[in-house]
C-alpha cells in the first residue's frame, strides 16, 4: 500500500462554470509534485473531461454534487478520484468505447478515451440510479529537484 | 473572438479556454460567420487558446460539417502543445487540414 502524503477533498455543484475552478484547484495541488507543462495539461484535461461527464451526463436535469478526492501518494502518483450521485451508466464498457456518446452534437465521445491515455491508470465504477466514480492515477516523473 | 476575410478565407481567433462552459458559444459564432461570409476556406487560428478539453473537438467537427455543406474546408493554425494533443488524440486530422507552427 502507498503511503498517502498530502491530500484535499472539494465539493462543488455540477455548474459548467465549475469545470474551469476544479481543473485549476486539481492542477494546483498538483504543483508541489513539480509536474511539467506537459503533465500539468494532461491532468487538467482529465479532471475536465471527469468533471464535465458529472455536469452533462450524471445530472441532466438537476444541479448535483461532485466529490473530488485528490491523494499525493509515495513514489511521486498523483490520485484523483471524481464522484457523482447522479443517474449511473448501463454499459459501462460501450460507455468507455472512442467516440461513444448518449449526448448531442456537442459531445465528442472521446472524454474516457482521453482520460485513459493522458492518465497512468483509469478505473471507473457506475451503478445505475447510484453514481458513478472515475478513479485516476498519475505518476510524475520525478525530476531529481530539490523542494 | 476576432476574425477577418482575404478573399474567400475566414479566419477566426478563437481565446481563452474551451471547454463545455463556453462551448455553445464558440460554436454559435463560427456558425455565424460562416453563413455570414460564406468562404471556401474557414481557418481557425488557435494561438491564444490557453485550454481545450474535448469539447474543443465537437468545436472543430461542428464547422467542418457547415464547411463541408459549402464544398470548403477547415484549416486549424497556430495550435499549442495542450490543445495540440487533444485534437490529435481524436485524430482531427482526418477532417481538418493542420498548420502547427507554434513554438513549443
Ligand atoms: N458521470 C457519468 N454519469 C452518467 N453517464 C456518464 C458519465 N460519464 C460518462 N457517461 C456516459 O458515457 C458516455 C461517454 O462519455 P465520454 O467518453 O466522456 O464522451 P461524451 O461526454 O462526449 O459523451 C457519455 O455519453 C455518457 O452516456
Ligand atoms: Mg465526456
């Protein structure tokens, strides 16, 4: 088991303005692991697609809550978990299939697809009527910097 | 957002960040220049977009089906490394013709 060695927890109601506020609190967190550019926008683009999937897909009709958990863990990972209470997905692995989506044409359906291949591991949990949590992990390359 | 015509090429500097939040409305004024100007070519310059999520994507896919409807094309300029990997990560290539000469 990893140790955990900092971590924050952020509630917020599934408004669209919100997805710009937690990208940044999430990249924020982050910083003390001295990500690069490059890491630093892979993570804000995962938590976005996360939280945007909470905001359009789990709460169509109403303003829920989202939970994200983030966890600095030993060996340099970043851990973000992203939790709704909403309406939960059937299928989860067509959910998860490129350019699968149940929205309109302002949707792309590459959200977990992103997710998947900026992120070191992706792990997604749904129950229908539930929620759904995207689990995430992001190692950092340690840099050999002294902070 | 700011844009202008040579001839029958639009150019349209979209800013900021684009995400879910402000999808609609980028979308919304591609749309209407587009019908407005009516040109062959639709370049969307990129340079000063300082974050895009996959809404980004339905963005690009939006005006090349209006540009597509015209027999015209989408070309996207000046894209930064963030934007850049998730445009490429859909394989936008594949719909729109690509200049990347930002700096990295
Ligand atoms: N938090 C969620 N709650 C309910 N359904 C979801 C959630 N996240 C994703 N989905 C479902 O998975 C599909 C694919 O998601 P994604 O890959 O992000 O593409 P998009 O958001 O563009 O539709 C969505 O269209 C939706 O049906
Ligand atoms: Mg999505």
């Amino acid at each position: 088991m990893k140790k955990t060695e900092n971590y924050m927890l952020l509630e917020i109601p599934s408004r669209s303005a919100n997805e710009s506020f937690s990208r940044s609190a999430v990249a924020a967190f982050a910083a003390r692991l001295d990500p690069t550019m490059e890491e630093l926008g892979d993570i804000k683009t995962a938590v976005s697609e996360a939280v945007t999937n909470c905001i359009v897909h789990a709460y169509p009709n109403e303003i829920g809550v989202i939970q994200i958990k983030c966890k600095i863990l030993s060996g340099n990972v970043l851990d973000i978990s992203i939790k709704d209470h909403g309406c939960g997905i059937e299928d989860l692995s067509k959910a998860m299939r490129p350019l699968y989506t149940t929205g309109s044409d302002e949707r792309s359906g590459m959200g977990f697809t992103i997710m998947e291949s900026f992120m070191t591991s992706l792990k997604v949990t749904s129950k229908v009527g539930k929620g759904t949590t995207v689990h995430m992990k992001r190692k950092i390359v340690d840099r050999g910097e002294k902070r | 957002m700011t844009s202008f015509v040579q001839g029958r090429r639009l150019t349209i500097a979209l800013t900021g960040e684009i995400d879910h939040h402000r999808a609609a409305e980028v979308m919304q004024t591609i749309g209407q220049k587009i019908a407005e100007y009516l040109p062959k070519v639709c370049v969307l310059d990129f340079r000063d977009v300082t974050f895009m999520d996959s809404s980004g994507i339905a963005v690009v896919i939006r005006a090349h089906r209006r540009m597509h409807e015209l027999d015209g094309t989408v070309l996207l300029r000046n894209i930064p490394p963030q934007p850049w990997k998730v445009l490429h990560a859909a394989g936008v290539e594949r719909i729109a013709e690509v200049e990347r000469s930002v700096p990295v």
